[in-house]
C-alpha cells in the first residue's frame, strides 16, 4: 500500500468515514462523467436510499462537493453539476485555498516569530490552557472554533492590532478550511502537535522554532489539502457505521 501524504511510515491507517467514503463516490461519478455538468443530482432521500446513509451524512458530502467546486446548490431546485473535475482550488466562504495560503504564509509565519519575542504570562497561560481544551476536545465543531482562537491568540501575542485584524478578517474561512480538512484529512491530532510546537516555541522565546513551527504547520496545511483534491478511486461507499483504512 502507498503512503499518502496524510500517512507516514509507522503511522496507523486513518479510517474513512461515511461521509468521506459518500464524499468520493459521488465525485468519482462526476469525474466519470456519470453525472454530466449541467445534471442535476438525484433527490437527498433518493441518494440516501442508493448508498444506505443518513441525511446528515449525505449533506456533509454534499457541502464538500460544493466546496471543491464540482456543484452547486439551488435553493428549491437541488444540487447540479457544474465542473467534472479536476478540483484545483476549494472555495471557503469568500476566499480560494490558495488565496488563504498565500496571506496565511506572508502573515502568520512573521507574526509567530513576533509573539515569541513579545508574547506576555497573560498570553501564556491563555494559549496553554486553549491547546489543552483542543487536544481533550473530541467534537468537531468545538474544536474548529478553538482553532480560530488560537491562532487569533497567536496574533494577539504579536501586540500588533493589524495581525489580529487581518486574522479576523479571514476567520471564518479559516474555520471552514479546517472543518474541511479535519473531516476529509485527518488533521485534528496532527494539528493539536503543531499548535504545542507552537506553543513551545514561544514559552521559550525563541524566535526561530517559532517561524519554523509556524511554517511547518502551514506547509502540513497545503500537504493534506493536496491530498484531498487528488482524484480519489471511488466504488460504493460502506454503510453507515462501517468504514474503511
């Protein structure tokens, strides 16, 4: 078996879920030219009877494929194909992957590199004690909210109002883009070991970890998002409750 980006040696297979496995079937059609742009997709409760998942689980994919820009929905209407693929670039919120990459890159690595050599107690304890919430939280959704707030937190140590600001302003398509990522790239414990490197690098002051940590957690960012919008092999997802290494 070849290991994927999201996959080094001596880690343990990441499990795939329902709505991943749902996720890719559905975009392995579109590829295939089985749904053609211009199609729309069969009902909600007819795709729930064909691959035997809940709503829930078949709207998250839905959204994903949205969010790669292969369909989009229209209220009333359904869900129609618009691109076959391949996906280049997923949308979140108001801005493009690359879009935020590039930004996250040119203000997050310098502003790191800042909060270490500027960072107070006060800062301190509240990013000690938020990464440890984030690496006890199991649930999605609440950890993607504490992710934003660390790396608000992040900026804010940095005392320069105008990094918090641009943060802000990309919130939440950041929270978008890491919902994305922890649900189809398994990223939350990676990201909780990049967020202590982080962390670990300002209690020390050091400038230079926390470039480097910085810059390492951004490029796993890009390496897993990457991943994702490769052309999956698509078959019949497993039922709901089964999945798959």
């Amino acid at each position: 078996m070849n290991l994927s980006d999201s996959q080094t040696a001596g880690d343990v297979p990441r499990r795939v879920s329902a709505m991943e496995a749902v996720l890719n079937h559905l975009r392995g059609a579109i590829e295939r030219n089985e749904y053609a742009v211009g199609d729309k997709l069969p009902s909600e409760a007819e795709l729930c009877r064909r691959l035997e998942v809940s709503r829930p689980v078949l709207r998250e994919a839905l959204r994903a494929l949205q969010t790669m820009g292969l369909t989009v929905s229209r209220t009333g209407k359904g869900t129609f194909i618009v691109s076959n693929g391949p996906v280049e670039d997923p949308v979140f919120g108001d801005y493009t992957a690359s879009h935020l990459l590039e930004v996250r890159r040119h203000v997050e690595i310098p502003v790191a590199g800042y909060a270490a050599l500027r960072r107070t107690p006060e800062d301190l304890d509240q990013l000690s004690h938020l990464l440890e919430r984030m690496e006890r939280e199991t649930d999605n959704t609440a950890w993607v909210a504490m992710d934003t707030v660390f790396h608000l937190a992040v900026a804010q140590a940095a005392q320069n109002p105008v990094f918090r600001r641009v943060i802000e302003e990309i919130r939440d398509a950041l929270a978008r883009q890491s919902a994305f990522l922890n649900e189809l790239g398994g990223r939350r414990e990676q990201s909780n070991q990049e967020h202590r490197a982080i962390v670990e690098a300002l209690v020390d002051r050091s400038e230079q970890d926390a470039v480097e940590a910085m810059t390492h957690h951004l490029a796993r960012v890009e390496s897993t998002l990457t991943t994702i919008v490769r052309s999956p092999n698509c078959t019949k997802p497993p039922q709901e409750g089964e999945a798959q290494a």
